[in-house]
C-alpha cells in the first residue's frame, strides 16, 4: 500500500500556523513568560528543600537562614499556581480567538471556492475539517508552542545554575539527556507516529464523510432494503478506523515509554556523575545534592517536548488539510472593480467549455435572449445544458467566446452586480433546518408577508403552505425531509421570483412535480415573461410549449430548433 503523506513538512506546518497568531503573538510571548517563569518556581520549591538538607549536612557552607529557606520554597509554590493559572488562560484564551478565526477562514473559503470547487467534494469532509480538524489544532496553540519555548528557557536556567553552584560536568550530563529527550526521543517518535497519524486523519473524514450520507439517505436505504448491507460497510470502515487508532495509540505508548526509561536512565547518570565527582574530592556533598535535584526537577519541561510528537502527528495532518483548503484558488476570482448592468439582454458567442481543459463539454455555442422573452434548451442529460447556466453566473471561468450582459462581458461584470440581476433554480433546492419563512428570506432579507405569499403563488406552493399546521411558520425539517422533492423545488422557484432578479435560469424546474403543477409552474412563468427574461433548461419537450425560441443541444453543440 503506498505511504500517506503529507504535503508539507511539519516545520513547515508549524511555521504556517504560528503565522496565523498575526496580532495574538504578543499574548503568545506572555503565556511562554509565565510559562517558563511558572516552571522555575515550581523548581524552586524542590531546590529550596535541597538547599535544607545541604544546609543540614553543611550549616558553615549555606549561610541562608532556616526560616529564609522555608518561605522561599512555600513562596515559590504560591507563584507557581498563580503564574501556572496565567499561562494555562492566555494559552486558553489564543487557542478559542484562533479557532474562530480558523472557522471564520475556513467558511469565507468555502465561499470563495463554492460552487465550482465543492462539487467533488464529500460534504462529511468538510464538516470532519470545520469540528475535528480545528478542535485538533487548538492543541497545537494550547499546548505545543510555549512547551517548546518554555523547555529551552527552563533548561538553560537550570545549566547555568547547576554549572555555577555545583559543576559543569553535571551541567554536561543534563545537557547530553536534554538532547537526548528533547530532539533524539521525538524525532525518532515523529518518523514512526507520521504515517499512522497521516492515515488515521484520512480514514477519520472518509468515516464522515460517509456515515454522514448514510443518515442523509436513511430513507432510501430502508425502502431498497440496503439496511444490512449498508450497515456491513459501516461496520468495516469503522474497523479500518479503530485498526488505525490502535496502531497510533500502540506507537505513542511505545514512545511514551522509550521517553520514561530515557528520563530514568538521565536520572540514574546524574546521580552517578555526581557520586563520582564527591568521591574523587571534585564536588562537595552539599552542592552535588543541590545540583542533582535541580537537574532531577528539570526533566518536567523536556519530557512535555518529548510527547509532542503523538499530540503533533494528529496536528500536521489537520493542518496540512485546513491549509490545503485555505491555499486552494477559486474557479474564479470575484470581481469587484468592474461595472454594474441593469440586465436587458444576454449574448453568447463562440463559447467553448472544458472542464478538464481536453473534453469540450461545450462548443462554438451561439445564442440570445432579452428581456420579456422566454428562451428554452432541451437536450439529453449530460449534454451541457446546466454547464451553459453555471457559466451565464460564472461559477467556472470560460474558454473561448463570450458571453455579455448589455453587451458588457461577465468578466468585466462585478460578482455582486451579476448575481443581482440573475439567479437561478437548479435541479435540488437546498433548504435550512428553520421556517418556510426563514428559508424564502434567504432570497430576500426584508421580503413582506405580501412578497412572500405573491412569490409562492406564483410558484404554485402557497395553497399549499396554507394547509399546514403552523403556515410560513413551519419548519421544513433538516435538509428538507419534511417535504417532498416537488415542494422544496416549488420553494426554490419561489424564492427566484420573490429575489426579482430580471434574468432567471431554470434548471428542469418541473422534473420533480406531476402535470399539473407543471402546468401551473409554466403558466406563471408565461406571466411573467413581460417584466423579466427566463431561460429554461429541461430535456421535457413538452416543457418547451410556452419558450418563445428553443435552443436545442447535443453533443456541447448548440442549433437553434
């Protein structure tokens, strides 16, 4: 099986997402501070107790008095809780600000890349990558960034103390096992936890992913009795998943446990280094105790950065993903310095469309419309019908040709301006887990009840609406369960018209409704033919009955019928 990879290094990784502390960094220098400052208290309160025993053994040699000792070391316990209480709330307090920014990033680049760039992507995913993967990265700014920092100060300090107060051969020993602990222990743990922690990131969002669309299509599973056969492949991926977490888990213990026999065998040389330096006359007995301890109580700090490596495998595969989705360019790029249109009439010449740049989904298409017309393209599935529609919005960036508004090319249209004045109604209208209300506002924020009711009549779905128990109140259920494909595609319709864009693009607006809505539908958009233009696609012939001019496509060539 070929290796998972991640397609960045970590210190790269790392890099990036320090760099995402932007204005935070100061709060991120505060909490490292007390951190570090925090962990050299809590040393204290061990030494200060050496520092009595030295002084037990040799009263001439440590002239500090007792009761100096004491309150040193009872002082050192209540700084280190208050300077411990201050780095834990500004690491706390960095990690929930940059979680919301990270969200905040992650939809407006959702937004940027929709639709053209999500079609292929499983909505599970994205939902794994918006809860698991940032809620993995605020590990990462809680309890990553300043262990490191804080380690290196703390490890420092205590070697220049050791090499002063005791010897600096003891000093050479901790700096050898801080080596050894600090980098070897979790580079070597790093290289064995990376692949795991890569394919654990993969299998976790496909898991998603598709326990996701088997909720979605719970229906459809009970009524093509695929229960049992559905649930099987649940249960397999669900094995996959816990087979990947257990052999993470199996690697971490191990080098958890490589990290602790490391820490006792430092421990064990310390103490021996030392012995060795009083026996040979080299070290007095009262500084070696208060040298070992403080090497001894130094280890906290090192053996937090020796574990990182299990914490961090998890952070590297999230944060190659969120940085993958943040560095993916759009389809297009929103135009906001071009012109604003007030939409008469549309023109498209010569257009050629491929969405892999080989297959011409589209080719030399010809046609036109203007206001008060109603203009119809029929054609079989997959012959570039809804393709023509998305590029007339530009959600994917044209090839040859144009295609202009008042004669003024999309391009050169601002986004906001052109989905103003056209909208469209394709094949599956979403709606929101809220009201019928809510969901038509969607359309327009500050749409009357009058609005609303005159957009659904229009659409054929108010009497409806009327009869149920709570009206435009009543909540349409999640994803729309509560309703049938006919009416969520009604509401859809509905809320085009009461946008009142003056161009509105139907994808087979009546493919999921019975003759005589369609009927209704197409009446109602002959009614409104004079105030607008309406471009139909449907691969219904009968459909075509109230187009003034048909379009007919086959192949991603266009004839006019």
């Amino acid at each position: 099986m070929a290796k998972q990879k991640l397609r960045r290094s970590g210190a790269k990784i790392m890099a990036s997402l320090v760099v995402l502390l932007g204005s935070l960094s100061y709060i991120m220098v505060l909490a490292v501070i007390n951190g570090s400052l925090g962990q050299l208290f809590a040393l204290g309160v061990t030494l200060f107790g050496s520092l009595g025993v030295a002084k037990f053994i040799a009263p001439l040699a440590i002239t500090m008095p007792w009761w100096a000792i004491i309150l040193c070391a009872v002082g050192c316990g209540v700084f280190r809780g208050l300077l411990r209480y201050i780095e834990q709330y500004s690491n706390h307090y960095i990690a929930f600000r940059l979680l919301a920014t990270l969200r905040d990033k992650i939809f407006g680049a959702l937004r940027v890349l929709c639709p053209a760039k999500l079609e292929g992507k499983q909505k599970g995913s994205i939902i794994a990558m918006i809860t698991a993967d940032t809620e993995t990265l605020e590990v990462f700014y809680a309890h990553t960034i300043s262990p490191i920092f804080i380690a290196i100060i703390v490890s420092v300090s205590v070697l220049l103390f050791v090499g002063l107060f005791a010897s600096w051969w003891l000093a050479l020993v901790a700096v050898v096992f801080y080596l050894l602990i600090g980098i070897v222990v979790p580079v070597i743990i790093s290289g064995k936890l990376k692949e795991s922690g890569v394919k654990y990131r993969k299998e976790f969002a496909s898991f998603n992913a598709y326990f996701l669309d088997s909720i979605k299509g719970i229906r459809d599973i009970v009524i093509n009795n695929a229960g049992e056969a559905r649930k099987a492949e649940v249960d397999r991926r669900s094995d996959v998943l816990l087979a990947e977490t257990k052999k993470m888990k199996h690697e971490s213990t191990k080098a958890s446990s490589l990290t602790e026999l490391m820490v006792s065998v430092a421990i064990l040389g310390t103490l021996a280094v030392g012995i060795a330096l009083v026996a040979t006359g080299n070290l007095a007995a009262y500084q070696m105790i208060v040298g070992v301890v403080a090497v001894f109580g130094s280890f906290g700090p090192v053996i937090a950065v020796s574990a990182l490596p299990s914490n961090l495998t998890n952070t590297f595969a999230s944060g190659d993903r969120v940085l993958d989705l943040l560095a993916e360019k759009p389809a297009v790029t929103e135009v906001t310095n071009g012109q604003n249109i007030a939409y008469e009439t549309l023109d498209v010449k010569d257009l050629s469309f491929s969405y892999d740049g080989n297959a011409e989904v589209l080719k030399n298409v010809c046609m036109n419309a203007k206001k008060g017309e109603i203009i119809g393209i029929v054609g079989e599935s997959g012959c570039g019908k809804s393709t023509l529609l998305k590029l007339m919005l530009r959600f994917w960036e044209k090839g040859n040709g144009e295609i202009a508004y008042n004669g003024v090319d999309v391009d050169q249209i601002n986004t906001s301006n052109l989905l103003d004045n056209v909208t469209m109604v394709s094949q599956s209208t979403y709606l929101f887990d809220e009201t019928i209300e809510e969901n038509l506002r969607i359309a327009k924020a500050d749409a009357t009840q009058e609005e609303m009711e005159a957009a659904c009549k229009l659409a054929s779905v108010h009497d409806f609406i009327t009869t149920l128990p709570d009206g435009y109140k009543t909540k349409v259920g999640a994803m729309g369960d509560n309703l049938s494909a006919g009416e969520k595609q009604r509401i859809g319709l509905a809320r085009a018209f009461l946008k009142g864009s003056q161009l509105i693009l139907l994808d087979e607006p009546t493919s999921n409704v019975d003759s005589i809505n369609e009927g209704m539908i197409l009446k109602a958009l002959k009614e409104q033919k004079n105030k607008k233009s309406i471009i139909l696609v449907s691969h219904r012939e009968s459909t075509m009955a109230i187009a003034d001019r048909v379009y007919r496509i086959e192949k991603g060539v266009i004839a006019e019928a």
